[in-house]
C-alpha cells in the first residue's frame, strides 16, 4: 500500500512532535458533564438519531457473496434482514412480514431465492417484492406493490456492508459521507480480505466508554502496561479532523527512524497504528498487516454490544501462518479486555456522585472531536 501526501504530512507532523518531545494539543481542556452518559432521555436521543439515522457497519463483503446469499442482525434493536440480489447488489429491508408483522427470515444467515413468513406463509423474492402468498383471493382487493418488504438504506463500500436502520425518504450519499477517509479505507482492499475471526461481546457499559476507549492513547502505557504500552510511542500520536469522523494515526517506536530515510522512501503503514472513526460508532482499526473492524451498539443506558471483525489479507496457507493470526488475535482481545474492565468500572461509579463532569484533556483530541460531533448530530447540525 503506497504512502499517500496525507500520510506524509502525518509523518513529517509527528517527527516534528518527537523531536520537540511533545504531541498534539487542542486549546484547553474540556469539561463533559456526566449527565451526558447517565440521562435517560438523551440516552433516547442518540438511538434515535446516531443509530437509526446514520450508516453503521454491519458485515463484511464476504458474508453476501453470492446471489440470494442473507444475514439477519437484531443487535441495533431493529430486526435487518440483509441479502445480496440477482444483479450483484446489496439491500436491506426490515425483517417483517406485511401481513401480519411476523419475522420473515429466522435463521442468521443462509442462501435463499425467496424469503417465506413462517406465519402465514406470504413470501418475498430478493428485491422485497411480496411475490406469493397461500389462498391470493382473499386479499384480491390488496396492492401487493405497496406490501414489498420495507427498504432500508444499505451500501456495499469499501468491501463492507453498510445499513441505516430506519426508512429513509430521502436518497443517502454514502460515498459523500465517508468521502473525508475514502483514500485511505479505499486502498486497504478489504473486500479482498478475509474474516479470521468474528466475535459479538455483551458489555456492562454505555456504548460511549466504549467508543471513547478508542479515541485517545493516553492510557496506553497505564491501561496496557504489558501489552500496547511497548508497542507505541508514548502518547505521541496525531489527530486528523475530517469532521464528523476522526482518523488517529499511532506510531509505533521505529517511526521515529524515519528521520533519516527520504521522504520517498516513507513507509507509513509499517509504522502506524491507524484508527479510522467513522461516526457514530464504526472503526477502522489499521495494524500494520491487518485491519479489525469494531462496531459499537447500544441497548441500554448502561449497556452495548461491541461487535468486530479481524480482516486479514488471505487464508492461512500453513499452521505456522494460523499460529501468526492466532498469536495477533489473543493479544488484541487481552488489549481490549483490559479496556472493557475499566469501562465497566467507570459505569458501576456513574450514580455515586464522584464527578459531575469528565475532564478530557488538550491532548485526549478524539474526545474532544467526539463529544461535539455527538452535541451537533442531537441538534441537527450533523446529518447525512
């Protein structure tokens, strides 16, 4: 993967910083009200408009590989039933039957031509078209166009599958959307990756510590004493604002040996950590020969669904290749563990009244960048 300009300033921003032995800093220090995470009403408003009204990742390209290929998926609280067309497309309907509200599709994932209520039997083909019901003359006076299954906005981007839950009336520009990052997620070719491994976790947690675990590395060498501390400068690293998303580029140790090669000659992504944050709630996390790709859900105040993917370039060919993967996935999942038990600490100490606010300080800039994409997408300033 070649060196962008974009990486090269990255590069040149943060040799500047290490020379100076300081990092990134905003104007001041930021003072987040608690209530931002323990209000029931706001916790109301984000799922109404951070996750029914903006793009979340769902899947990767190879889970609807072929025609009538589908998933269902539950986790954002509305029933998605996802599947790839005769013509190569992908879409995505709620899955509800519009006769009776039954679900259409029970299985998590399969092959099918058409999807068959188990209720009534009413079935749908792979456009949502309602193409067959049991004993048609007694709804003759019915227009079984307008009875189609309910479209949601879904896209096939950057080798993953995109859905917006709810109906939209208005057409949604996704490549406008994530056009800010496109150059970069664009030549990671995750379509031609594969799934290592896949895993779902219930957490203890509001959707946003979990988020925010991501959006600084401040904590690295505290949090992650045995693990990432070693793996990354410390606390050195570079925001780049393209908002409302957030592309944090991590160097690791021998980044700094950059200094004395040409710039042509740059190899960022052998020195970088990137975390892509895709507002609200999807990350593109980029390792130096592989990607994981994390969604965030919420399903309660206090709880979340973190849900990732661990991409990597091809198969394993050898068990030396497997023991490779396997090595980076156990260490990853103890990183992230680590994050998950303080999460789950910092919600158990919300109600008791320690803190009125959270202090982000001038160098947390994904923090910062975060809060107030969130502030502007509940007052609509923010919108797809």
């Amino acid at each position: 993967m070649a060196t962008t300009d974009e990486e090269r300033d990255i590069i040149r921003q943060i040799l500047d910083l290490t020379e100076r032995n300081t990092t990134q800093q905003l104007d001041g220090v930021m003072a987040n009200p608690v209530t931002n995470y323990t209000d029931p009403a706001r916790f109301e408003r984000e799922v109404a408009v951070l996750f029914r009204q903006f793009p979340l990742v769902i899947a990767h390209a190879s889970d609807l590989a072929s025609a009538g290929d589908f998933i269902t998926h539950d986790e954002t609280g509305v029933p998605m039933l996802v599947t790839r067309t005769g013509e190569g497309s992908v879409k995505a309907y709620l899955n509800v039957c519009r006769h009776r509200g039954a679900r259409v599709e029970g299985e998590a994932c399969g092959n099918s031509r058409r999807f068959t209520c188990p209720y009534h039997a009413w079935n749908y083909d792979l456009d949502g078209t309602l193409v067959g019901m049991p004993q048609p003359f007694g709804f003759e006076s019915i227009d079984r166009s307008a009875h189609s299954l309910v479209e949601l906005p879904a896209f096939e981007r950057f080798g993953l599958i995109w859905v917006v839950p709810s109906r939209q009336d208005r057409d949604i520009d996704l490549a406008g959307w994530v056009a800010p990052l496109e150059e970069h997620l664009d030549g990671l070719d995750l379509g031609d990756h594969v799934i290592f491994r896949r895993w779902s976790l219930e957490k203890q947690m509001s959707w946003r510590f979990v988020v925010e675990a991501f959006q600084e590395c401040y904590h690295f060498c505290s949090a992650h004493r045995d693990t990432a501390c070693s793996n990354y400068l410390d606390n050195q690293s570079l925001f780049l604002h393209h908002g409302p998303h957030v592309r944090h580029a991590v160097p690791l140790p021998q980044a700094i040996e950059l200094r004395d090669q040409p710039e042509e000659q740059w190899d960022f992504r052998g020195n970088f950590m990137t975390q892509n944050y895709v507002f609200p709630a999807n990350f593109v996390q980029v390792m130096t020969d592989h990607v994981y790709v994390h969604t965030v859900l919420p399903t309660g105040p206090g709880t979340s669904i973190f849900q990732c993917m661990m991409l990597i370039p091809e198969t394993p060919a050898t068990e030396k290749a497997e023991r490779y993967w396997q090595k980076n996935y156990d260490v990853i999942r103890t990183v992230f563990d680590e994050d998950f038990a303080i999460g789950e600490g910092i919600q158990q100490g919300l109600g008791t009244g320690a803190n009125d606010h959270f202090v982000f300080g001038t160098y947390e800039c994904g923090l910062h960048h975060g809060q107030r994409a969130i502030d502007d997408a509940l007052a609509g300033r923010i919108s797809l």
